[in-house]
C-alpha cells in the first residue's frame, strides 16, 4: 500500500468505544480495497453518538470485538496511516491498543485536516469533511466510517496534483508538514515544519517564505545571514525539499545539492539566488 486512509465512530465519549471503522487502502494512487467493520464496544451506546452516526447497540450486537477486528486489520497498519483530524482517530486506536494489550504498530501519520487547511486556507469557510467533499464534488456519507476515510483519500489525491507530487510524502515536503508517528506509550501529531516568529516583519520578498542556504558568504558570516532572513520573516530550513521557496547558493556550494536542486525543479519550483543577489534583495 501507498497508505491507508481511517475513520472511527464511536459509541459514547470514551476513546475506547470504537463502534465502527473504515478503511480504505491506496496502492499506485488508486483505492484498492476498501473495509468497513461494524464493531462491539462492549459499553453502552450515549444517545448523542447514535444522533451522530446512526449506529446503535442492536445494530453492533452480533458484531466482533475490536480485539478480533484487529485480527484482520493490523497487517495494514504497517505503513502511512491518514485521517481527517488524526488526533481524534490515533487517541481511539491507541486506547483500543491499550484496551485490549494489542501489538503496537508500526506507522507514520498524516492528517488531511492539516493538509486541507494548508491548501484550501484561503478557499473555504472551513476544512470540515463535509465541506471539503462538496468542494471537490465527492458523493459523502458524513459520519459513515467508510465514506470519511474515502474522503480522506480524495483529498490526497487533489493534493497530489496541487503540489506536482508523485507520494504522498511528497505532497508533506510540498506543505511543509511532518509525519506524526506512534510509539509505546503515545503518538506524536503531524506538525508544520516552520514556525514564523517574525510575524512583525514588514512585507519584503522573503516574508513567509521558506529559504536554506548553501555553501560560505563572502561578505558576511552565514549566521549574520540567517539573522537577516530571520528579520525579514523568513523560514529557514535545513534541508533541501520541495517545501522550499528559495535557496541562496554563496561560493563552495556543493555540486551534489545543485544537481538536487535542478532534479527537484522539474517538478516544482524553487528559486535559486546567488549572494549579490541576495544582498541586493536582503539589504
């Protein structure tokens, strides 16, 4: 699999009480299966959870527990695992993990929610599955564990042609998010790479932009240049990715991160800046 795309509905407001999940695997960009299971909490359903999903105790009686669930499901979860608002969805799975002593998986996470407002900030009056699934004209069952996973997969795939990218890791660079991950006791939440701390910066070239710099300065230290970028509001990163706006080349640069630059300017652009340029621009 590419990645798994999930959703959990719940019985009450514990986060154990998973009372359904959806499941939809993507493999070469396309979906290639997709899984639905009605699950026994095995505690009472609150009237406000049915009100929201539909499901209720009859409906889950017969049903597996999530510890069999997990019997069929947990060889998918061995990759890149999304869902829309992931803190919700990996709190469910790691209490069920926890509920029932479960082997914990091995996974990176990626959340729509983040990558939906990235995209679409300035586009929608907000980044819920509802809305986006009407912004990108997607038959959706709110609230059907299935259909929001699905969603979730629709919205990688609009994301995939905004940003030119090929993986959905590329699409992570491209937004400047990082992967969450699960480890024993808990799981760290998808996150932006950078933080603008300059927000009281004065509109310029290099505001809100994400900028590396590369090899030695003539005519200043590469600290002094990176506290003028700072100033300006800039980004600064320390890899070369697809996140980048600009990366500005001084002498000595090495020819192995030209040659990526170049490679990764096919599919997205970043503008290089050699150093008189740069101060022209900087100062």
């Amino acid at each position: 699999m590419d990645y798994i795309a999930i959703d959990f509905e719940t019985a009450n407001k514990e986060l154990c009480s998973a009372c359904a999940i959806g499941i939809v695997g993507v493999e070469n960009d396309k979906v290639a299966f997709e899984k639905y299971y009605l699950i026994n909490p095995e505690m009472e359903f609150d009237p406000y959870n049915i009100t929201i999903h539909h499901i209720t105790s009859d409906d889950v009686k017969d049903s597996m527990t999530f510890e069999e669930v997990w019997e069929e499901i947990k060889d998918y979860f061995n990759g890149i695992v999304i869902a829309h608002n992931a803190m919700f969805d990996l709190n469910v799975l790691k209490a069920l993990i926890e509920k029932y002593d479960l082997d914990v998986p091995d996974i990176k996470i990626a959340c729509t929610l983040k990558i939906s407002q990235k995209l679409w900030k300035d586009v929608l009056p907000n980044c819920k599955l509802n809305t986006i699934s009407g912004y990108l004209e997607v038959t959706h069952e709110h609230h059907n564990a299935l259909s929001d996973a699905y969603v979730c997969y629709k919205i990688i795939e609009r994301a995939m042609k905004a940003t030119n990218s090929s993986t959905i890791t590329e699409v992570m660079e491209s937004l400047g998010i990082i992967f969450g991950r699960y480890d024993d006791d808990k799981f760290f939440l998808p996150k932006l790479k950078y933080k603008n701390t300059y927000t009281f910066a004065k509109d310029n070239y290099f505001k809100g932009r994400i900028v590396c710099i590369g090899g030695k300065p003539k005519k200043m230290t590469k600290r002094k240049v990176v506290e003028l970028l700072q100033i300006k509001g800039a980004l600064i990163s320390k890899n070369i990715d697809r996140s980048l706006d600009v990366f500005i080349c001084f002498d000595e640069c090495p020819k192995s991160k030209l040659e990526y630059l170049l490679e990764l300017n096919k599919r997205c652009h970043i503008k290089i800046m050699h150093e008189d340029e740069f101060l022209k621009e900087i100062l």
